[in-house]
C-alpha cells in the first residue's frame, strides 16, 4: 500500500492540500497521513502548560478532521502523525520512516501567525523531502483528472530523472505527458543538447509506451514561457526537478523551481536529483 502525507497545519490551505491529495489517493489505492509539525519554541513554566494544552487541542482537532474524512472516504485509510522541531526538516524524517511515495503541501500559508506554517515551508519541504512533494495552490479548482502532465526539457544533467516518477503518475491516471524544449538562449551547443535530453525521454516514454506530446518555444523568461504553455495546453500538474549543483545555462532549478512554486496556479510536482526509478 502506497503512502501520501499531507504537510498539516490549520489553515483552508492545508485542507485543500487535503482534498487534492485525495484525487491520487484513491488512483493509487495509497493512505493518506496528515503531518503536523509543532515548531514552538521552550518557554517558561506557565506558557509550555499553556502549550501542552494548545498541543492537545489541535491533535484533537486533526482527530477531528481525520474521521470526518474517513466517513466520507471509507475506502481510504487515514492517520496521524506529529512532530516537534524544524517543520521541513521533520516533514522529511517522517517521510523517510513512512517511505512516502508523495507529499502534498500548500503554497500560501496564512502568514502572521506561526501556526499558519505552509505557505513559508512549502519550498523548504520540496528541497529536503525524500520523495516527490507537489504544492497546491490555494486558488486552483480540483478536479478528478490529471490528463496532461507539462515536463520541461532543460539542459541539466537532472532534467530526465523526473521521467519515472512522471510517467508512473501518467499510467495511473491515463494522461498524456507535454515535453516542452523551451529555449532561453542562442547558444547551438546548448540547444543542442536539450534536443538530445527530449530525444531520450521520447525514447523512455515510447518503451513505457506513455502516450506524449513534444513541443518547443522561445522564451526570455523561462517561468514565464512554462505558465503560458500550460495555459496554453490546459496542464494539469507541471512536473520539474529541485535545486541541485552548480547552475549552468537555462536550467529549471534553483530560482526558476521557486519561482514555478510561488506563481503557477495549477500544481507542481517538484523531484530532487536522485533514483526514482520503477517500482
């Protein structure tokens, strides 16, 4: 049985992370575990009795939720989880206990109060996570489809190893992956090899027999070119790679990862650079 955590905190956000994690949830016949982190410092006597009692409140509350969810999702197994300390840092060590295929954050945490953790943490989490994370913007209107999957094609040594994982959720839900060769520069050496990297993934895609599409644009702003496109395209997820090495020329990582998280308004799968190979 597959596992899909939940980064919890007690914002509508992270109840719409909920509700989108539902939709893989119930294709991947995974459970589903809320994650609530209690990033509080030590205080004094009288606040960490105070805290104490703060901490039941909200593990009821979570309770709460999770068997109104399990009553109307009975098909789906829900738990509970909760840690104390750094909130990406212990998202991550559950993560890696639960050997979590996905984890779904937030992208706008309600910020004022330090309850309200999403929002700030949502790109901590996808830089540290063990597993892919996608965030969910609190705007984007939740369907039961993924039909189309964006995969930007860069020329960093990493921009493949999204491809597995990408094309695992493509079988799952029967969706079509958009390989996009978007160029930033006028350089032939390094256009070139994009063409190579989207020729190997046409390669990988058609032995998984993964139905794709490929497409290419010209953009000065890289982010800017991938939101039109998946505008254009009607994409439903926009899968990219993390922060990972040196950056070189027209690379989807580091700022441009960031960027995509804080602005799309459709969801964003973000994989680091490591194995996520078939299962």
């Amino acid at each position: 049985m597959k596992t899909l955590l939940v980064a919890f905190d007690f914002s509508k956000n992270a109840i719409h992370a909920l509700d989108y994690a539902l939709v893989y949830a119930r294709k991947m016949h995974a459970t589903v575990d809320l994650v609530w982190i209690d990033n509080s410092r030590p205080a004094d006597s009288l606040i960490q009795t105070i805290d104490e009692e703060l901490r039941i409140e909200k593990k009821n509350y979570l309770n709460n939720i999770i068997n109104d969810y399990a009553a109307r999702y009975p098909d789906i197994s829900f738990d509970l989880y909760l840690g104390k300390g750094k909130i990406y840092q212990e998202i991550s060590k559950i993560a890696r206990r639960l050997k979590a295929e996905l984890i779904f954050t937030g992208t706008h945490g309600v910020t004022g109060f330090e309850e309200f953790w999403i929002g700030s943490n949502a790109y901590r989490i996808t830089t540290t996570a063990p597993c892919p994370v996608v965030t969910v913007n609190s705007s984007y209107q939740i369907t039961d489809a993924v039909s189309q999957i964006l995969l930007p094609v860069d020329s960093s040594l990493e921009t493949n190893e999204k491809l597995p994982f990408a094309a695992n959720i493509a079988e799952v839900f029967g969706a079509t992956i958009q390989l996009l060769k978007i160029y930033n520069t006028p350089l032939n050496v390094i256009r070139k090899r994009i063409d190579g990297f989207a020729n190997e993934a046409i390669g990988f895609l058609e032995k998984r027999m993964v139905n794709f599409e490929i497409g290419e644009m010209e953009a000065t702003n890289v982010v800017s070119g991938i939101l039109t496109y998946s505008k254009k395209k009607d994409i439903d997820i926009i899968a990219i790679m993390t922060e990972q090495g040196n950056i070189t020329a027209n690379r989807f990582l580091g700022p441009y990862a960031q960027q995509l998280i804080n602005t799309a308004k459709i969801p964003v799968m973000s994989l680091r650079s490591m194995d996520y190979g078939d299962e």
